[in-house]
C-alpha cells in the first residue's frame, strides 16, 4: 500500500506502525510517531493499522543547542 513517510511517498508491506517502524530500520530507536497528525505512543503503535494514504511522521531526538 502506499502511505506517506516524513512526507514522502512510499510503498510497504507492513500492516502496522511497529511493523513499519521495523521495516524502515527504526526497530528499538527512541522515536516519536504520529499517524494523520495525531500522536501514537510506542505501546499502541503494534496494534495500529495503517491503512493506504495514511500520513506518517516519525521523529528522531537530537542534541545540541
């Protein structure tokens, strides 16, 4: 299906967000996800589906001032 990631357009297979996170390498990285703007945090991101057109933002932490 295609979503968007970051917005980027892209295909995947994954069913899930957690699957999705696996997917683009993300796996046990402390990251913050949203799903169509809304936050999702990391223990309900395995049981969200993701559906085609879904908008996806996934945040990486990062230091410095």
């Amino acid at each position: 299906m295609k979503i968007t990631v970051n917005g980027e357009t892209r295909e995947t297979a994954s069913e899930t967000l957690g699957a999705l996170l696996l997917e683009l390498g993300h796996g046990e990285a402390r990251v913050a996800t949203a799903v169509n703007e809304a936050f999702v945090p990391a223990a309900a991101r395995d049981g969200l589906r993701l559906a085609a057109g879904d908008r996806v933002e996934i945040v990486t932490p990062r230091q410095g001032g």
